[in-house]
C-alpha cells in the first residue's frame, strides 16, 4: 500500500486536463447575483409591474450587451410600455442602478484568482455586458484590471453563446480549447464552451465549485472555503 498510493496519485495527475487558464464570467462568477433591493429599486423607477419588467429586461438584454443599442435606447424602450409621463432622469437612474446591482463582488473569487494569478495560471473575465456597465464597473473595482485578458461583448459586438466571443478570447490568451477553463453560471453559455473543446463547469457557488476544481482540474484550492462535496455520479 506504501508504493501503491503514491504511484495512484501520480497516475491520477496525469490523467487531469492541462489547464493552463482559468476565463471567469463576470455577472454571477465574479460578482454576486442582483440584491433584492436593487431589483426592486429598478422596478420602482420603471413604473412596469416586475414581471413584465423583467421579462423586457431579459429579452432585450441581448442587443445592449452586444453594443447593438446604447443604455438610453435599451431603457427608452422599455419604459416606453408603461402609461404616463417619464419623469427626467428616470433613463440615467436605471443605467445606475442596474450597474450597481451587479458591483456586489464575490470576494472568494477575486482572491482565487489572485492565487490563480501567484501560481503561474493565465485568466481572463469574458463577458457579455453593455459599455454603460464596464464605466461603472471600472470606477469602482480597480481590481478588474489584474486580469489581463479581458472579453467585453460590447467591444466584439459578439456575445455568448455565439463562438466568436470564446474565439477571441482563447486567441488573447494564447492557448488551446483544450486548456482553458471556463466558469460560467448559465448552462448554454457552458454548453457553447464545451462544443469548441474547453473546459467548462457551470458555477454555483465556490463552495460547490471547489471539489471539482481541484479533483476533476488539478486547479489550488480556492480560500477559506468549506467545500460541498461532488455528489455527482461516477
């Protein structure tokens, strides 16, 4: 048994992916999802009941964060169903509020990727975000630019799950389909990774996420972080 575990634990070494970069979400990944508060603050402005609020929200989200539609256009025509007078400011108050919504950083990630960063791995953020959204973001956050690669749909007028967004990313990078992973909190973004030969994992949480990466990718362990075991089959 002496001789057998360690020859085990090479063995399994070897046969994990080469990950030589890790390529972080921003919206859900990097930071938290929207607060209550903030969602309410933003249907209050909109003067639309919440579910048709959010339904155009989402619906039209597509063309702002590919840079088709500026922030005043995509907010125009959703605040042009509702009945009444819009009060002035009321666009602006909306492109402020919904930056703030998503400026709510999971520190856990951030500090990961740092030791990410410290043990030799290249990252990257690729997103799918309006320009209203990265002035906010980078006001804020200084932090943002550790990365050196960083992937705007806005700027590439591309968004995931379309495979250009990844191509130029992984192209930035300087690496192979095959030694990227790639952390996303929507399933067909994952999805769309993985049909161009990434790594991808669809990501919870870091606690969810911790297990896998370090089992399944050979990846450091993420900070102070109480693992929830991989129940998953096999």
């Amino acid at each position: 048994m002496i001789v057998i575990k360690p020859f085990f634990r090479y063995i399994t070494r070897m046969m994990l992916p080469h990950i030589r970069a890790v390529i972080f979400d921003y919206g859900g990944v990097l930071s938290l999802p929207q607060a209550a508060e903030n969602r309410e603050r933003m249907v209050g402005l909109s003067g639309l009941p919440g579910g048709l609020f959010w339904e155009e929200y989402r619906r039209r989200r597509p063309a702002y964060d590919r840079g088709d539609v500026d922030g005043e256009t995509y907010w125009s025509q959703i605040l042009a169903l509702r009945e009444g007078k819009i009060e002035p400011g009321t666009v602006s108050a909306l492109v402020r509020e919904d930056g703030v919504s998503w400026s709510r950083i999971n520190a856990a990630v951030q500090a990961w990727s740092r030791i990410l960063r410290a043990s030799g791995y290249k990252t990257a953020i690729l997103s799918n975000i309006p320009a209203d959204m990265i002035e906010h973001i980078q006001r804020r956050h200084a932090w943002i630019e550790e990365f050196p690669v960083r992937t705007y749909s806005c700027r590439l007028k591309t968004i995931k799950p379309e495979p250009a967004i990844y191509r130029h990313c992984l192209k930035a990078l300087d690496v192979s389909p095959a030694e990227a992973l790639f952390l996303d909190d929507t399933p067909e973004n994952v999805s769309a990774a993985e049909a161009l030969g990434m790594q991808a994992l669809v990501f919870h949480s870091l606690e969810q996420a911790a297990p896998l990466l370090r089992q399944q990718y050979g990846l450091p362990s993420p900070p102070g972080v109480k693992e929830i075991p991989d129940t998953q089959p096999g």
